[in-house]
C-alpha cells in the first residue's frame, strides 16, 4: 500500500476549486509532510498543528476516505 502522500499526488494540479486538488497542492509545498505515513492518527495529529493551508479537517477526512477506498 503506497504512502496517504503519494496517493493524495494524483489529486496535484486539478480543479483549484476542488477542495482535495488545493490540499493535495499545499501537502506537495509542505516539505515536512510526512510523506511516508500510512497512519491516520499520526497524519491528523500532524495536520492539526501544521496544516494552515486546510480551511477544515473535514477536507482531510475525505481524502482519508478515498486513500482508504484505493487500498
């Protein structure tokens, strides 16, 4: 199973008024990400003091539900 960043890559460059498109382009600019975690806590956790660039949490539990779907 390939990493929640490298999943969340295809998503790079879609629509910007695409919620996951414009979370997927500030995750690739983030150069701390933790781009080989497969882990949903250590991703939130991670996001929850770093990820500014989400307007909600809830853009990341639906990209966590697609990541989960791809599996």
């Amino acid at each position: 199973m390939k990493s929640f960043y490298h999943f969340l890559l295809k998503y790079r460059m879609g629509k910007p008024d695409n919620s996951i498109s414009v979370f997927a382009n500030a995750a690739y600019e983030d150069h701390s990400f933790p781009k080989q975690s497969k882990d949903y806590y250590e991703l939130t956790n991670y996001l929850e003091l770093n990820g500014h660039y989400l307007s909600s949490m809830s853009i990341f539990d639906d990209a966590w539900e697609l990541y989960k779907q791809d599996a």
